[in-house]
C-alpha cells in the first residue's frame, strides 16, 4: 500500500520512461483520490477523538457520580450504623442499670429476709422461754380452777334456787288473791339460808335480799301470766351475784397461784 504520509515514497509513480508524459497524467489522477482519502482520514481520526473524548467525559461523569452516589449511601449506612449502635448502647445501658437495680433490691431482700429471719428465731426463742416459763403457772392455774369447781357448781346452784324463789315471792306480791303470809315464809327462807349457807355469805346475799324485800314493787299488768315481768331489782341483783361467782373464782385462783 501507499504510504500517505510520505508522498516520496509511494510505490505508485510516474512511469519517466513513457513516452509523450502519459505517466504524469496517470499519476495525478492517483493522487486525487489519495488526497480525498487523506482528508477523509484526518477529519475521520479527528472526529473519534471528539467522540472518544466526549464518552470519556461522560464515562468520567458517570463515575463520578456513582462515586458521590456510593458515598451518599456509605455516609447513610454509616449514619444509621452510628444510630443503631448509640440505640444499642443506650438500651444496653439501660439493661445494665435495671440489672443492677434488680441485684441491689435482690441483695436488699435477702438482707432484710435475713434479718426477719433473725428476729422471728429471737422471738421464737423468747415465746418458748415464756412458755416454759408459764407451763409451771397454767399448771398451777388449771388445780386452782379444778379446786374452785365445787364451789361453783354450789354456788350455781344456789343462785338457781334463789331465782327461783324470788320469783315466786314476786308473783305472789303482785298477786290480789295469794296470801301474804306465804310471801312472808318465803323470805324467811331465803334469808336463813343466806345466812347459813357459806356461799351465800361470800357473796354478801343477805344484805341485797332484804333491800330486794323493801324496795322491789315492779308488778307486770293485771293479766300477766310471766314471772320474768315481774321485779326489776331482784333481776339486777342476780346478774350481780352471778359475775360477782365468776369474779370470785379468778381471785380466788389468783390469790392461790400468787402464794405459790
């Protein structure tokens, strides 16, 4: 091939040994389309350089901006690493702090557990000292109440018997047709036996039948069939002889232990 760049030496030329100068004819009309195709070759070369140059331009633009696009996402995954691990840390914080929190109130009940335990065996302690210490009492207490039984049981049955015949004496004051002398009998009665009886003598009888005898003239209506409607005194007087039986048997176990 001809070598463009170097018209010298190209392998096509004019034949000097023909005759009447045809060979420079020919040779000029070779040169012509030599020279388009030169042209033709630099503008073609020159062109792909402003194309290669502009690709490359936007070629180096793309990158650019996918290098600012990945940054942009770097930044924003970093960005939300940096969150998530301040989140974390701050819950991790949080748990740690619950967590002491726990031990400190779990250490604080075991102590105060500890301590209750402790004043529960003291006062175990003390309660059996103090049981061993009235076992000897109570013992004593219950021979006392066991030795006042047959006193009470007398002195129930004493004021059993008084009730009953002060409400017939009632009945009979309150009555228009019962005679008087019967009423009379029957406070001959009770009066001798408080006097003789020596439960009744404990119990002072005497004294609060005759005030019974002088000032009880609570009478129930006309048609009254109920004893219990009859007297008021006599009622309060034996509910008084009745506490005054069981305040006796304590002072008496009381004044018997006591002794001892």
């Amino acid at each position: 091939m001809n070598n463009l760049n170097d018209p010298p030496n190209w392998n096509i030329r004019p034949n000097s040994r023909a005759d009447g100068g045809d060979g420079s004819r020919w040779n000029y009309a070779l040169l012509v389309p030599m020279l388009g195709l030169a042209a033709f070759r630099w503008i073609w070369s020159r062109e792909s350089q402003k194309e290669i140059e502009k690709e490359r331009e936007a070629h180096r633009q793309r990158m650019a901006a996918f290098q600012q696009e990945l940054e942009a996402k770097y930044r924003a995954v970093i960005s939300e690493s940096q969150r998530a691990v301040a989140h974390l840390s701050l819950e991790l914080e949080k748990e740690q702090n619950r967590t002491t929190s726990y031990r400190e109130a779990l250490i604080s009940q075991g102590r105060k557990l500890v301590e209750e335990k402790k004043l529960l065996e003291q006062e175990r302690a003390q309660v059996m000292q103090e049981r061993r210490q009235v076992q000897p009492l109570r013992s004593a207490y219950l021979s006392c109440l066991g030795q006042e039984e047959d006193w009470q049981r007398r002195a129930r049955l004493l004021l059993k018997d008084v009730e009953a015949a002060l409400s017939e004496r009632q009945s009979i004051y309150c009555s228009l047709l019962l005679p008087r002398s019967r009423r009379l009998q029957i406070e001959k009665n009770l009066l001798s036996r408080a006097s003789a009886d020596p439960v009744a003598a404990d119990l002072d009888m005497a004294a609060g039948l005759t005030d019974i005898f002088k000032h009880d003239t609570h009478c129930g209506d006309v048609w009254n069939t109920d004893r219990c409607q009859n007297g008021r005194l006599m009622w309060l007087y034996l509910k008084y002889w009745e506490l005054t039986v069981e305040l006796k048997k304590f002072e008496k176990v009381e004044k018997a232990i006591l002794e001892k």
